[in-house]
C-alpha cells in the first residue's frame, strides 16, 4: 500500500509580507502543491538540510550526506563568484530568490555575517511559515525578511532605493515557463546594483527540446519541472535583460548528480517501506529518469555567475549566445544535471517595510546541521589520513558557535587550577590567555606588533591587545571566524583609538603573507595540533617574529607513546576535531630547536585543563537530545571520544614559551 500525500494549509504568519501580483501566471498553483506536503516528510528524504539542491561530492575524504554535498556545491559556486575567501566588496543587501526551506538563506546569514538585510522569496505559504520558525529558532528574524512574491514581480519588493549587492536563485528557473523566467530576469535588473552578482543554479537539456523524450513516457510533469530551457537559450536571455555572464558551467558533474538521487531514491525507499504519492513519488520516478538522462548526456546541471551590466545588451532572442564549457571545465568537474529547484516562486507588489518574525529560542548551531563527522578508517597518528587547511576551516566553520558556548566566548581550554572545576568556564579560558600573555616576554609591550597564530573569534587577540597596548594581526583558516573576529573588533575598538592597529586575516600558518622579522612576538593557542607539518609553521614563524621576540605556544601533548585503547581514544578525538597529531613534550623540543627556538619554559599542564573537557561534551549531550537522530548520534560519539582522551594518564598539555635565535 502506499502512502497518500496530504497537502497541508498553514496560515501565513504574520511576519511574511505579501506582494501582490497584478500579472497572471497559471503555472503558480501546480508549484505551490508540489511543496505543500509536510515538511517532516521533507526532512526524511532530503536529511536534516532539508536544502533540495544537487551536491558535490567528487573529492569528498569520507561519504557525504545530502546536506553536506549540498553545502560543498553552494560553496563552490562563492567560490567562483569570489565571494568566498579574500578580499570581497560590501554586501549591503541579498535577495534569495526562492527560498525553499530556508537553509541557503541561513547560510548567506553565516557566510556574509556583517550583512544587515537578507530578503528571502517565495511562493509557497507552507515554506515560508517553516522559514519563519527556523529563522527565528536562529535568531536571524531581524536580519531576514521574508515575502510571498512570485519570481516577476520582484521589482515590486520594498525599499527599490536600496539595490541587491547578491541575489541567489539556485533550482528556481527550472520550475518556471519562459515568459515568466523573462520577465523576472527584466525585474531583477531594475533592483540589482551595476556590477552586483548574481548566482544561478539551474537544470538545462541539451539539444532540440522538440525531440527530448523521458526514459518513462509519460504526460507527468512531475514536481512542476516540465518549463525546459536550453544553455543557449537560458544564456541568452541573462544576457539580453541587463547582465553578463561571468562563468558558466556544468557543475556539479553528472555522476555527483546522479549519486544525489541515489541517494534520495534510497532514503525515500527506507523511510517510506510501503510506497508513498504525491511530489515524493514523483521525486522517486524523477530520480530514474534523471540519470538515464545524466547517463546520455542529454542534461546538466549548470552553474551561472552573473553581473548587472549599465545597460541591456540586446532584446532576448535577437542573437545566438555560445556557452562557455572548456575542456578544463569538464576535466574539473565532468558534466552534471540538475532538473529539481528548491522552491518555486510567486506573486507581487509591496506596500510599508517588511514585517520581521519576532525573537525566538537562541541556539548555538544550526540543529539542522551537520557538525561532527568522523573520519573512518584511520589507524594510527601517524598513518591517518591528514585534515588539510580545508577541514579545518569548515570544522570551524561548523563548530565555532558551539565551543564559544561551550567555553564562555573563547575556543581553547580553561586553566582552572589544581583546586578542581569549580570556576566559571569563561574566567579559566580567559585565565589560560592571560598565563599566554604571561609568557610573550619584554619586546610585547606598548606599540609592539603582534601575531596571534590561530585567533578563533578574537577574544585573546583582543585580550593581549588591551593588556600589551601593542596591535594584534590575528590569523585563521576559516572565514566564518575572520568575520566574528572582525565584529568582535569593531565593538572593542570604538572606544579605543589606540587600536586602530590590530587586524584580522585568512592566512596559512605555514605560508604567512609577512615580511621578515615583522613581529615582536607570536602565539599559537590550540591551532598547531590542526597542521599536517608543524615543523614548516614552526619555521615560518620564526622568520616573521624579530631576533630576541618570543613564540608562546598552547597545546595539547601526549605524556607518552599510546596503545591499545589509549591509542584508540586518542585516534577518535583527532578524527571528530581534525587533529594532524598531537606530539610529546621530547618531539616538541626537537622540532622548536629545529626551527632556530630556544625553549625557554615548558609546562605540562595538563591536569589543570582536564575540567574543560568535561565542560564541553556535557553541552554535546545536551545539544544531542534535541538534535535530530543521525546529527544526535554524531555529537554523542564526539562526547565518548572526548571524554575517552580527558581520562588518559597520558593526555597533558603543554603551555611553552621560546625565543627566537
């Protein structure tokens, strides 16, 4: 037997402003029922995300879920906008055009966290009355507006003297008829600043649409995807609405999208044993036909940057348009198809500002999110596969909010004193600064230049800052935590013009962007444990800090050679916090003389930051109850293997200060 698909009727909560539409488009309602369903239905097929987006998992270093390859591609597509590292003009304004379920929109949230206005769309009443839950459950109400609009209609949306810096509309078009997608194209121009981006994501057929079959014939037009558009045509259009297209490609490949439905294909298999109907089962079938035509090549996924241009370059239709796919293109990333959206879109007008969700529940991370993959496979600290920079940065990503609550605004252990767990978590993280401020030596003072080597969110970096008077340059690998770093430093330093010094910066503690010698003195708080070759981070450091200046180093250590079950243990807390190996005190010494360091103090002191631990995966549990059942399941082994390390004899941690030859 199989189950019925009941749409559900939500009311529309009071935060979605409604756009009203004067043009008619009979294609809206077939797309308002094809998400109509229970989103908890959603959420078993598409994971915990549910972001209905193809994934990238080809280069993947373990399996991937559907949220995780989702989130891999919509950073890719950053990446080639070059909205993702590096220098980046302001975003002011975003509009993502489509919603969904709201996952993207949270992401921009995170990626472009200085960000003030975020306007999401779409027409689906039982997305956007989901979105207005998850969004508040976020506390990202006062920065996301959310509108019942219908895709041409968006010059309609308020405030047109505030213009779009980004918009994103990923899975939108494939759900739309030609003229509608035309119109919404000239819409979009009249509210997308000269020179703004835009970041398309959408299926194209390949060849004569007159002449394309489905491997199942059949008159189906399953899950509102029948509106077919070809790369030419899709191109020309962008270009002859006001834009130029800056890269266009097949992304992701047809075999990473074709693993997408598979995977799908199964969940709604497991979770639906008896058989479902409705948009699920036309997902299923699509599934089969997608990647026989994957197979053939007959479709692509397809990945456009676009930018508003000063003027339209002609009327659509009245030249043929080439699409750019090089040979390298198809070696990078192959050919990929891509026929679903996240979300369709619907009607128009504004009248008045947005009206915004109130406050809801705050909460660390995202419950929906993935946060703690464990690597399998590996065997011993030395041949383990090793995290590079990458995984770092998105474990940090990932992970940032969660330990600063877990460790009173810091991302490192607390000193708590041979005196037991009793102090606040905060006052002992900031204590194991001040014991690192401690140990900088006589050139960190007033005026002195500094490197903060591994800065997390800042707040030691700004700690030292106050303490020494001197300016900080604070680096990391992940950009969330360059952002946070950066607020945290505008609120510290509007009342302290002395700071016009300190910064914040994506940088490689192995290949650092510095002059020689242009440092008084250096730190490195729990970030060289993450370095695949701590030797080459060593030595570039003590090129950058001048002779006589000072290397201050926090890290956890091994007390000695581990077996057995300590090897074990220790092998599950590498794998959950992309650790590249954690060294004894002798293996220390030997690689800092190697650099040209004279060790100067080294203290193990490690049963005086064992509280912490205990700090952090008490609030994993906690987070694990409320977390959905497979994210639950990864914070839950992450807290054993944590508190596996925390008991070992042989789990120290070293507190080292070195002065530079």
């Amino acid at each position: 037997m199989t189950t019925t698909a009941r749409p559900r009727r939500v009311p529309l909560p009071d935060s979605v402003t409604v756009i009203d539409s004067d043009t008619p488009d009979p294609y809206r309602g077939k797309v308002v029922s094809t998400y109509a369903d229970d989103p908890g239905d959603w959420r078993k097929v598409l994971g915990d995300t549910c972001l209905f987006e193809w994934g990238i998992y080809e280069g993947a270093r373990r399996p991937l879920n559907l949220g995780e390859a989702g989130v891999r591609f919509f950073d890719r597509q950053l990446h080639h906008a070059g909205l993702l590292t590096g220098p980046r003009p302001p975003i002011g304004r975003v509009l993502d055009l489509g919603c969904g379920w709201g996952f993207i929109t949270y992401l921009l949230a995170r990626r472009f966290h200085d960000t003030p206005r975020i306007d999401a769309v779409n027409i689906s009443p039982e997305q956007l009355a989901y979105c207005a839950d998850y969004f508040a459950d976020h506390d990202l109400s006062d920065r996301i507006s959310l509108y019942l609009c219908n895709g041409q209609d968006i010059d309609r949306l308020p405030d047109p003297q505030i213009p779009y810096d980004l918009v994103v509309i990923r899975g939108v078009y494939t759900h739309f008829r030609d003229d509608v997608f035309e119109q919404s194209l000239k819409a979009l121009a009249t509210r997308v600043r000269p020179g703004g981006t835009v970041i398309i994501s959408d299926t194209l057929f390949k060849g004569n649409l007159d002449g394309y079959t489905s491997e199942i014939h059949d008159d189906v037009d399953r899950l509102a995807c029948g509106n077919r558009k070809t790369p030419e045509y899709f191109a020309d259009a962008i270009r002859s609405n006001g834009f130029s297209i800056a890269d266009m490609r097949v992304l992701p490949s047809n075999a990473d999208v074709a693993h997408w439905f598979g995977q799908v294909k199964s969940n709604i298999g497991r979770c639906f044993p008896t058989g479902t109907a409705g948009p699920l089962e036309e997902l299923r079938v699509m599934a089969d036909n997608m990647s026989a035509g994957l197979l053939h090549d007959k479709v692509s996924a397809y990945s456009i940057i676009a930018r508003r241009s000063p003027s339209p370059e002609r009327p659509v239709g009245t030249a043929k348009t080439t699409v750019r796919t090089t040979a390298d293109d198809v070696a990078a990333h192959g050919t990929a198809g891509h026929p679903l959206g996240r979300v369709g879109l619907g009607s128009t007008p504004a009248s008045g500002p947005p009206r915004r969700v109130g406050r809801g529940r705050p909460r660390p991370f995202p419950s929906v999110r993935p946060v703690l993959p464990v690597p399998k496979g590996r065997s011993t600290m030395a041949q383990q596969s090793q995290p590079t920079s990458d995984d770092v940065a998105q474990m940090y990503d990932r992970l940032t909010d969660v330990l600063t609550q877990a460790l009173g605004g810091n991302i490192h252990v607390g000193l708590f004193g041979r005196a037991g767990a009793e102090h606040p978590v905060g006052a002992a993280t900031d204590a194991l600064t001040d014991a690192v401020a401690d140990l900088l030596g006589p050139l960190a003072g007033e005026d002195a230049h500094l490197l903060d080597i591994g800065c997390g969110t800042g707040r030691p970096a700004l700690r030292i800052a106050e303490r020494t008077r001197g300016a900080v340059t604070g680096i990391t690998v992940s950009d969330y935590q360059v952002r946070q770093a950066r607020q945290a430093l505008d609120e510290w330093s509007a009342a302290r013009p002395r700071a016009a010094g300190t910064r914040f910066e994506l940088a490689d503690a192995t290949r650092l962007p510095y002059a020689d010698a242009s440092f008084a003195a250096a730190w490195a708080i729990e970030s060289l444990l993450h370095i695949q070759n701590r030797p080459a981070a060593l030595a570039e450091a003590h090129r950058v800090v001048r002779p006589g200046g000072r290397l201050v180093v926090a890290d956890p250590l091994l007390r000695g050679t581990v077996h057995g079950s300590a090897k074990a243990a220790v092998e599950a807390t590498a794998g959950v916090f992309q650790v590249a190996s954690m060294a004894t005190e002798q293996e220390y010494r030997q690689q800092l003389a190697d650099a040209g360091w004279k060790v100067l103090e080294f203290t193990d002191i490690g049963d005086e930051v064992r509280p912490t631990y205990q700090r952090i995966t008490a609030l994993m549990r906690q987070l694990a109850d409320e977390a959905p059942q497979e994210l639950g399941a990864q914070l839950t082994d992450g807290a054993a293997a944590l508190d596996a390390f925390a008991a070992l004899p042989e789990s120290g941690y070293a507190l080292l200060a070195a002065e530079r030859s």
